[in-house]
C-alpha cells in the first residue's frame, strides 16, 4: 500500500527565509526539509566544518607530512564503487600535488572481495612494494589485513565512512567521522570527502613547515568535481556540510572547470556539464563509473579519472559506457529471474526479502536489491556464487530499518551463520556459506518482524503539496534544478488533481498522459506503469524540462497515481 503524505513546515521560519532574499516556493521547500535559516543553505566553502574536528586528523597530516619528508612510497587502496574511485582520484591527485610519490591498487571485488583483506595485502606488497598503505572509503573493518601490513613492516593509514565493527584495525592513523568518540558534526561524509579533508590538514601541516605559503599552496578546491560527484553517487545525506561540497563541484563543472575524464563522461552520457545537477552526477556519470567496479576492474574508472589526456578520457569514457550499456542488460535479466523466483512471494506475510540464483552476476547484485526493494518496500539481500561454496549478498532497506545493525544481531545471535559483514543503514553486504542461506533467511525475517510495525511497511511519498499554476514554467524548474537535492534532502515533489485528457503506453513500458488543471494542460508521464486511468486523477508529480525537436516544454514526471 502507497500513502501521499504532505510536508509540513514553519511558516513563520519559511517567511523569514522569504525576506533574505529566497524565492516564495524555495522558501517553503526548504523550510520542510529542516533548513530553517540563511546559514543552513551557505555554499561557499569558508562556510565549510574545520577539519580540526576530525579525530586524528592532526596526526594524518603530520604522519603523512613526515613520509613525504623521507620520500616513502605509499600505495592507495580503493573501494571498487564510485566513491572509491573518486576517493583514489582525489588521493592520488592530491598528494602527489604535495610532493608524495604514491600509486594506487583496487580489488577486483570478484577475487578479493570488499576492503584491506591480507590477500590484499599481499598482492599489494608483492606488486608494489609500499611503505605505507592508505586506504580510501575502506579499511574501518580491516583488522585482518591491517595486521598482515604490519607483519610485513608496512604502516597504514585507514580514511573511511562506514560504520567500525566492535573491534578497530591496529592502524597507525584512523580518519573516520563514525569511529568511537570522534566530534566532527558531519557524520555523513562520504569517503571521498574524508580523504579531501585529510589533504585539506596535510596542506595545512607542510605549511606550518614552510614547504608552502598561502600562494605557492596546492590548489586543492580542483578537487571538488570529483568530491561532488562521489558524494553524490554513494548517495550519502546531503547534510549542510556535503551540500557545500557538492555545491561548490556542481560550479565548477558548469564552468567547465573539471578533469577530463568527468567532461567525457558528460560528452558520452549526453548530458550538458553547463547545467550539471545532482541527477546527472547520480544518475548519468555515477553508473558509468561504477559499471567499471561491477563488471569489469575499476582501475579503468579511475584511470578515467586521473588522466588529464582529453583522448584517452574519452576512449575511457566510451569504454565505460559500453560496459554500463552490458550492465543494465545484465540487470534486466536478472530483475525478471528474481520476480520468477517472486512469483509467489506475499508482501503481508513477510518483513523482508532474500533471494539467491545460482546463474546472476555479483556485481550486480546490489541494483537488484535495490530495485526489488522499490517494488516491494521490504528489506531486500539478493545473493549470486562465490568460490569455495560461498555466496555474495548485496543489501538494500527502508527507512526505520538499520540493515548493517540488522546483521550485526543476526550476527551475534549465530556466530559462525555469516562469514564477513560491513555497510550502512541503508546498504550493506556479506557472506554465507550456501548451505547456510535458508538458516539466515529465517534469522533475517526474524529481525524483520522484531524491528518493523506493519506501519513502517507501507511506503509512503513525502509531497510538497500544491503548486501553484504561475510556476510551472521553464524558469522555475531552472530554479529548482539549480539548488543542490539529494538524499536527506530531497527534491521537490508535488501533489494535486488532475482531469485525465488521454492516455497510451509507450514503448510497452511506459504511460504516455496529457493532464489537465485549470484549463491547463500538462505532459506526463509514468515509467514503468501501464495502467488503465480514471479520469480524475490525483497526482505526484516532479516537474521536468523536456527538449523535443528544438522546443522545450514542461513535463510532469510522475511519482505515483492515486485515482
């Protein structure tokens, strides 16, 4: 069951936001998403959090300024997702900004898994010989493998953003705003913004040793394409702190001031870096990037990302998009096999899904999940073979159901049930062994059942109520596209009714609308839904642009329909 749900706001706070200068509508949006004064919405970087508030931050800077000092080789180890590749791009870029000599390393997830493991480790030292490994958007979980570097006289320094486990690595620095007893406000930096925050202290550092001054400093806001593009992608909360970031890299690209790989993505994605928003960066660059780390080695990503050739970038990028174009067929196929293995599957009866299919690709699994979770609204772990008779899962939840917490207490209360375990709230991954995937099933529905109120089952879209007829113009939805919307704060979506005029399905997917208030006609139209309306209809929509032959138009991109 869908429910409509109506946004509430101040509207005294709204007004005084009104008088600061901020459209009326702007006002009122923002007002309901908790931004309730001038402050909150600065996105200039002075309005920035200090690094300072980073535990071990000063510690990064000086232990790192101390191995550039003795010209040790240090070698990054990446996550295989955007934000990992973001994160190595911003780390390598960086640091040799500063004068580090450092290379770089990436898992390929189907032989090593997720993270700083001892085989790792092992491939690391053998084919690159470190001093130091930095980990970037990984590492929190790795007490293992930080372990066997130290065997091997090799110190680490984890950056990372997800959640620790009970037991921290033996690191010689940790950076992570979620680890035990640090106070930077922001919790909700992606790893790509940890590592930015640990160059901003280590240029702070060489400064105080007079290696720079004010003007011969690195540059380091050149950066901030790439920091906006991996906050975006890993769809971390666009608190105040990562709306800056993301605000200040959307600039930049719409200037034309960014790396060549991210302008070839735009190029091969059809998109106008000139009007860059968060939906091209989530919905456009991101996938490219991460089809590389799902199907094929995510090194060819960040190589995408560190070249500053403008023809290679864009034979990377065209590469990258045939491999994303292999990655939503792949996704198709395995969406309909799990809908098969769905056919029976009944919503009130369960809290959550798990599914496995001996044939599906690892890498893909997680999409899946995800868009199994949309259809059903319930917690979704979609699993594909490993080796040695394990299984891969990748997780997606909703909101009230804190899915890494969720197999941490499966976890506790059958020890041996998972192999390894790490992520999110809203995303996590692990692994069983085959056998033991029914056993999980039943401990996973169990904590289903425990957590969630058949209320928390019901999805339910968050509107911004009516919009009034003068703004559904070009001009407002330039507006609208030009602020910085994301996860936690999400963009607009409206509701009213609408009087049906026609209807027919396009492409056999889709729903083609013309709707109708106040003697107004709309375009609409509804992905993935083909059913027959009424003809009134109640409608969330969000409003679009819509280019055809030279002419733009407003268009309603539906949400959801109630008639």
């Amino acid at each position: 069951m869908t429910h409509i749900s109506v946004r509430q706001y101040n509207q005294v706070e709204a007004m005084q936001l009104q008088r600061t200068g901020i459209h009326p509508v702007l006002a009122r949006l923002f007002a309901a998403r908790g931004a309730t004064r001038d402050s909150d919405l600065h996105t200039d970087l002075t309005h920035l959090l200090p690094p300072s508030g980073l535990l071990q931050l000063e510690k990064a800077a000086s232990f790192l300024a101390d191995a550039i000092a003795a010209k040790k080789k240090m070698v990054i180890v990446a996550d295989y997702d955007c934000d990992g590749a973001t994160a190595c791009a911003v780390g390598l870029r960086g640091l040799r900004m500063m004068g580090a000599t450092v290379d770089f390393i990436v898992p390929n997830r189907f032989e090593y898994g997720y993270g700083l493991t001892p085989e790792i480790v092992a491939l690391t030292a053998k084919e690159k010989s470190p001093d130091i490994i930095i980990t970037v958007d990984n590492g929190i979980a790795s007490v293992d493998g930080v372990a066997a570097a130290s065997s091997m006289g090799i110190e680490v320094v984890v950056t990372d953003h997800h959640l620790p486990g009970d037991q921290l690595p033996d690191a010689a620095v940790i950076v992570n705003p979620n680890q035990p007893d640090c106070p930077f406000s922001s919790k909700h930096l992606a790893g790509v913004g940890v590592i930015f925050y640990v160059l901003l202290a280590l240029r702070a550092e060489l400064r105080k040793r007079q290696i720079f001054d004010q003007n011969t400093q690195p540059k380091l806001d050149q950066l901030l394409d790439l920091v906006a593009l991996g906050t975006v992608a890993d769809v971390v909360r666009l608190d105040a702190n990562n709306r800056i970031l993301v605000a200040q890299g959307l600039k930049r690209m719409r200037q034309g001031r960014m790396c060549a790989g991210i302008a070839a993505l735009f190029r091969v994605a059809g998109r106008d870096p000139r009007s860059a928003a968060p939906f091209d960066l989530g919905f456009a660059i991101g996938p490219r990037l991460n089809a590389a780390g799902r199907l094929a080695d995510m090194s060819l990503g960040i190589e995408c990302l560190t070249t500053d050739n403008e023809t290679l970038a864009w034979k990377i990028a065209q590469e990258l998009n045939g491999i994303n174009a292999d990655r939503k067929d792949i996704e198709r196929e395995m969406q309909d096999v799990a809908l098969l293995h769905l056919d029976a599957f009944e919503p009130s009866a369960s809290h959550t899904i798990t599914v496995f299919d001996e044939n599906w690709h690892q890498g893909v699994i997680g999409i899946v999940a995800s868009r199994l979770k949309d259809k059903f609204y319930r917690p979704t772990i979609t699993f594909a073979p490993g080796d040695d008779g394990l299984i891969k899962g990748s997780g997606r939840s909703i909101p009230g159901f804190h899915l890494r917490d969720a197999l941490d207490l499966v976890s506790k209360h059958a020890p041996q049930l998972i192999q390894k375990f790490g992520g999110h709230a809203m995303a996590a991954g692990l692994t069983l062994r085959h056998e033991d995937l029914p056993q999980f099933q039943a401990a996973f529905e169990s904590v289903g059942k425990e957590w969630l109120t058949s209320n928390q089952l019901e999805r339910i879209i968050e509107t911004d109520g009516k919009l009034e007829d003068s703004y559904f113009t070009t001009d407002f939805i330039a507006l609208l596209e030009s602020q910085v919307w994301g996860q936690g704060f999400p963009p607009p979506v409206f509701f009213d009714e609408f009087r049906l005029v026609s209807q027919r399905i396009l492409k056999e997917r889709h729903l083609k609308l013309v709707l109708e208030k106040n003697g107004i006609r709309y375009d609409a139209i509804w992905f993935s839904h083909t059913d027959t309306l009424a003809d009134q209809v109640h409608v969330a929509f969000r409003l679009d642009a819509n280019e055809y032959n030279g002419v733009t138009k407003v268009q309603l991109i539906i949400e959801h329909i109630d008639c």
